[in-house]
C-alpha cells in the first residue's frame, strides 16, 4: 500500500480529531470532525475498503455531521455558554488515562520491543499468516458477505434504525 | 526506525486507531459540553472501526468490513436519540452543559 496514503491521512485524521476535541466553538468542532472523518475514508480507501470509505463520507460526513450542525444551531448555542473550560482536573486525568491506553496498545502490537530493545522482526501478536491475500472490499463482495451471511442483523439495523427515528421525535416533542 | 517509516504494516494501523481513539477519549473525559461530548464519542467509534477495516485486510476476511457497516448504522441511531436528548435537556435546563445535569447523582 502506499505509504503516502497512510502518513497524510492519518495527519488528518488525528489533527483534525485533536483540533475538534479542543475547540471551543461547537460548529469549528464539527468542521474539523469532517476534516478527520475524510482522513479517516483516505485510509479507508488505502486499505481497498472502497464501500466503507464512501459511506464514511456519504453517512458520517455528509449525514450524522450535518444533524450535529443542525442541532447546534438550533439550539442558538451563544459561544460564550461554549466557552467556559472544561474542568481543569480532568484533563490531567483525561491525558493520562489516554496516555496508558496508546502505550498498552503499543506495548501489544510491538511485543515490548520499544521498551526491551529486542531485535524486532517478528514482535508483537500481529503476524502474517501466510500469504497476504488480495482483499477486495467493493460494493459487490461487502453486499454479498452482507446479504449472503448477515441478512438477519441487516434487517435488525433496519427496525432499530426506525426506533431511533420515532425515540428522536418522542423525545423532542413539547406534547405527544 | 526502518520499522516505523518503512513499509506500512496492520500494526501502524492499529497503533493509529488507538491514538484516534484516546485522541476522543481525551474529549469525552474533559469537555463538558454535551454536543461536543457526542462529538468525541463518534471519533472514538472510528478509531476501532479503523482497528477493524486494519484486521479484515489482515486476515483477508470481509466480516470486519461488515461489522464497521453496522457500527455506522448504529452511530446514526445513536446520534439522532443522543441529539433529541441534547434538544430535551436544553429545554429543561436552559443549557447544554453536562454540569448541569446531575439529578441521577443521589
């Protein structure tokens, strides 16, 4: 794959994700949270998921982003309501906890060799397994996985999709 | 070094996941507006939908692609009843700070 793919996406994503957590302006949130999300359907489309890539764009960027903009102003939020930060103990708390989850994880897929110093080749738990296959993640091959072996939770997503829908206008509505 | 910059391999992959997700981790943990709480909780959903399409790709089995399919299906759910909740609770309070919410407290 290409390296380039990976490196510039993943600056994206991340930078975009870092800049949505920390702004305070909700609607520059949601901006750079689309900025992250086109990151994150380039690595998607590194990785030959091309189905998942485009919903990634067409559902979460084009769809769940825009109801979070609708909401916001919607609801008028005044920026300096947005502006008061946020609990000065719990972002040492917050760091530190995200902190250990990526060294575990990168304790995990190196097999400690970072930290042991160990000669690397194959550390970790991540192995190849043979031969890697070509994996083709088109609309046709996720479809027929889809509806070949998952028709039942499709058809479950479907009725749960429509629960969510009358919940939103249950809870919404000043009178039933 | 060479292991890092070289050749991209699922562990790159999976170690971004993992800094996306604290990267929402970090959000939802600090921030106390509610939208931007949400908003955090999506990225995290991708950080482990990324850990998925890394592992399919792996393993050369399209199940995880379908599992990430589900997972968006069920954020959008979960969106829209986490926003009319958002709508509710500026209703009641007047605000959307988590702060103030706290009647489940005891």
């Amino acid at each position: 794959m290409d390296p380039w793919t990976f490196w510039l996406g993943g600056a994206l994503t991340l930078v975009g994700g870092m800049l949505a957590v920390t702004r305070k302006n909700a609607v520059a949130s949601v901006m750079w949270l689309v900025a992250a999300f086109v990151g994150m359907s380039a690595l998607f489309l590194g990785m030959d998921a091309g189905f998942i890539g485009v919903i990634q764009v067409l559902v979460y960027a084009g769809a769940i982003l825009i109801l979070f903009v609708f909401v916001i102003m919607l609801l008028n939020l005044t920026p300096s309501g947005l502006l008061r930060i946020d609990r000065p103990r719990f972002v040492t708390l917050g760091l530190a906890s995200a902190l250990a989850f990526v060294a575990l994880i990168v304790a995990v897929v190196t097999g400690g060799a970072l930290w042991t110093g160990a000669a690397g080749g194959e550390g970790g738990i991540i192995r190849r397994t043979g031969e890697p296959q070509l994996l083709e993640g088109s609309v046709l091959a996720v479809a027929d996985q889809l509806f070949r072996h998952h028709l039942l939770p499709f058809e479950i997503a479907s009725v749960l999709l429509l629960v969510a829908i009358v919940g939103s206008v249950a809870l919404t509505k000043r009178k039933l | 070094m060479d292991r890092v910059f070289g050749e991209i391999t699922t562990s790159h992959y999976v170690v971004l996941s993992a800094l996306i997700f604290a990267v929402g981790l970090c959000g939802v943990v600090t921030r106390r507006n509610a939208v931007v709480i949400l908003m955090s909780l999506e990225l995290m959903l991708n950080g482990a939908n990324l850990a998925f399409v890394a592992f399919s790709r792996h393993h050369a089995n399209l199940q995880g692609q379908v599992f990430v399919f589900f997972v968006i299906a069920v954020a959008a759910a979960e969106a829209a009843v986490a926003l009319a909740i958002i709508i509710a609770l500026n209703r009641v309070k007047g605000g959307v700070s988590i702060d103030d919410a706290t009647e489940l407290r005891g």
